[in-house]
C-alpha cells in the first residue's frame, strides 16, 4: 500500500505545486488571491491520481475487490503524501524566491484594501491584520500547517468518494488479459 501511496500521492503533490509554482512565477505572487479557485481546480485534477491510485491497488493487490476502509485507507494515504510534497515543493519556492512572495502577496492584499476607499480605521485595521497574518506566516511552525491544510482536505474527499465508488467491483472492473 505504502508504495502506491508514495507514487500516486507524490506525483499528485508534485503536479500541483510545479503547476502552481509555474503560475506564480509568470503571472507573478499578484495573481495569487485571484487566482485560488483556479488552484484548488488544479488540485482536484492531480489529485484524480488518487483515485487512478486507489482503483490500481484494488485491481492489482486486491484481485479487482476493495472495501471502502481499506480504499479509503489508501486513498488517505496518497492524500497525505500529496500534501507533505506539496508542502516541502511550497517551502523549496519560498527558499528559492528568497521569501518575496510573502511581501509581495501582502503588499497586493494592502494595496486592495487602500484601492476600497474605507474610513482611515477600517482601513488600518485591515492593513494591520494582513501585517499581523503576514508576520505568523512568516513562522515556519505556523506556515508548514497551513501550507499542508491547503491541499489536505481537497484530498481527503478525493480519497473517500474514490473508496466509495470503487469499492463496488462493477464500477470499471478488471479487465481480462488477452
């Protein structure tokens, strides 16, 4: 199990953060909070590995017959190693790029906030809260968690409805060698 876990998970985790990593450095870390519901639809197509995964583990090592625990065991497997790839693929970028996109991504989000025309305290109440954020974010005890609950919970769904409808064999069952 830990074998497929680390292949589908790994290449599902690789896929997201190099995709994700390529978008952030053409279009820029200003893109990035218009650009979040385009990262999770990026998350969900690599993450379908999982399901290619849990559905290869029951054709291969459970002779075409998977019950939901154990797809979903293995399911959240590969979950979890995509998210763990994810996260160390997110801190490579964030080592190579020298941390910039934490203070280029909050100068985006005060800049946004300026361009709301608020009172002068709601605006430095915003502002102060972004730089509040910003300052856990840059604490790798507070970064790595949120890094890896990013993808995690795309994941875990991804891994139950896989285990829920594969573990009907009639759903793409084995096919026979020729």
């Amino acid at each position: 199990m830990l074998r497929y876990a680390l292949i589908y998970g790994g290449l599902s985790g690789a896929i997201v953060i190099a995709v994700i990593s390529i978008t952030l450095m053409t279009m820029g870390p200003e893109s990035a909070a218009s650009s979040q519901m385009s990262g999770y639809a990026i998350m969900i197509v690599a993450l379908s590995l999982v399901f290619i995964g849990v559905k290869r583990y029951r054709d291969v090592e459970q002779g075409g017959v998977i019950s939901f625990k154990t797809g979903a065991s293995v399911g959240v497997t590969m979950a979890a190693i995509a998210g763990i790839v994810y996260t160390i693929g997110w801190e490579a970028v964030l080592f190579a790029t020298d941390f910039a996109f934490i203070e280029t991504y909050s100068q985006t989000m005060i800049d946004s906030i300026k361009a709301q025309g608020l009172s002068p305290s709601e605006e430095a109440a915003k502002i102060a809260e972004i730089r509040s954020g910003m300052d856990m974010y840059r604490n790798p005890m507070f970064r790595l968690p949120i890094t890896f609950v990013e993808i995690f919970p795309v994941g875990l769904i991804v891994a139950l409805v896989s285990a829920l409808i594969l573990k009907n064999p009639k759903v793409l069952p084995v096919r026979a060698a020729v």
